[in-house]
C-alpha cells in the first residue's frame, strides 16, 4: 500500500485538544533539547575541566581519583544511567532531600535528572580531551611556570589550561555535538524532548516519515549551528606551532 504524504498534519491542529499544532509539538521538544544540551555540556566542561586537572597533577591520589570518575561513567551505558539518576539516587540521598525531589512536578523531576546525568557522563569524555591536550603540552611549560614562581595552581590557570583548551576545540566539538544526540535518550525517562516529540507525533497522526523528516533537519540545523560556532572559536583562539594554527 502506497504512503500518504501530508505535510499539512504539521500545522493542523493537535487532536488532544491543546492549544497547538503537532509543528508546535516538535518546537517545545526542540527547546527542550536545546536547553537540556546546553546546561549539561555547562556541567561537562566544568566538571571535566577539573577531573582532566586531577589525572595530571603529580602524585598517585588525585590522578587516581580521576580515572576512577571516566572508569565507572564511561563503562555504564548511558540508558542505565539515566534510570540511576531518575529512581536510584532519590532514594540514596538523605530522606528530606529524597522526598522534596519527589514533590517535584515530573517535568521538573524528569529534566533535572537528565540535566545532570548527560552532563556528568559527556563531563567523563571531556576530561580524557583536557588530559589529552595537557600532556600534549611541552614539559618545559610546566618546568617554566614554576620557574617564574608560578604554585600549581597558578601554572595550570595562567599557563597550560589556556593553551590546552585551545589545541582541543576539534574534540571538544565533537563531544558538543554529542550532547545534543545523547539527549534523545531522556526520552527513555519521560522527558517530552524532541525525538519524544515525534514519536508521540507519529502515535497521533500516522505519519511517520514526516515527523522524522522534520526531527532529522532540526538536528542538522543544530548540528551546523555548533560546528560553526566552533570552527569560529577555533580561528580565533589558535596558536602559531601548534594543530591548527598558522
């Protein structure tokens, strides 16, 4: 049997009974991913910005705390962990915080656990690129800032942690644009993001092709987006003699 296009389902009216087109659907979903993505690639550069500190200070402690934070979430399949953060670590924490978090209203409940569980893991990621571009560093840096009366964390602020976040950009793209692919999988948890969106589109109206049609170019187009933000401060924070510069 032939497929029925429609493209028209898009602005029609949505059959629940809201105030809405199933096109409107798909834009609350998009907003969602995009602020879902954007506060946890926040957490992930903070957080993986201070663990790849942690795997190369001198030492066996801290390093090893470090490896032991990439180890458990990046062996952990990322599904698992959103169901860890949305009904195990509720019923870990102390009781009163347990309990408020369960007082939430569930958008809340559910955002919030993603926020954090797609930061902490996309943060695992980025610490193995700040390692990375660290100890791509020449060992006469380190050896000059401490040269000039620099303590550690002076030479990591002023000296190696600027150079090295420029030589990552490129991966730090990368893992940017993961983020925003890896936020589909709240979905699993209940959040209404995007691909949650179209599926409940699809559930409506039938009309499969379109609604992933219109989901596939509202990736691209964030996708593009990030690549030539990226490719912009790429240019502009390059260094003569290293990957990228001139």
């Amino acid at each position: 049997m032939a497929y029925h296009w429609n493209w028209g389902i898009l602005l029609s009216p949505v059959s629940t009974g809201e105030p809405t087109t199933y096109l409107g659907w798909l834009l609350s979903g998009l907003v969602v991913t995009v602020e879902l993505s954007l506060l946890a690639w926040v957490i992930a550069l903070a957080v993986g910005a201070f663990f790849g500190v942690l795997r190369t200070l001198p030492g066996k402690l801290l390093p090893a705390i470090g490896t032991l934070y990439v180890a458990i979430f990046r062996n952990i399949p990322l599904i698992v962990q959103f169901f860890i953060w949305y009904l195990v670590i509720p019923e870990l924490v102390p009781p009163e915080l347990g309990n408020w978090y369960k007082q939430l209203p569930p958008t809340v409940q559910f955002f919030s656990s993603s926020v954090i569980c797609l930061g902490l893991f996309t943060a695992a990621r980025v610490c193995e690129q700040v390692r990375s571009g660290i100890e791509a560093l020449p060992r006469g840096q380190r050896a000059a800032a401490q040269a000039l009366g620099l303590t550690t964390a002076q030479s990591y602020r002023y000296v190696l942690l600027p150079v090295a976040f420029r030589i990552i950009v490129p991966p730090l793209t990368s893992e940017c644009l993961n983020i925003f692919k890896n936020s589909a999988v709240a979905s699993t948890i209940g959040l209404l993001e995007l691909s949650a969106q179209a599926r409940q589109l699809v559930d409506y109206t039938a009309q499969t092709y379109e609604s992933f049609i219109a989901v596939t170019v509202a990736y691209f187009l964030i996708n593009m987006i990030v690549l030539n933000i990226a490719r912009w401060i790429e240019k502009k924070t390059r260094l003569p003699g290293y990957i990228g510069g001139k």
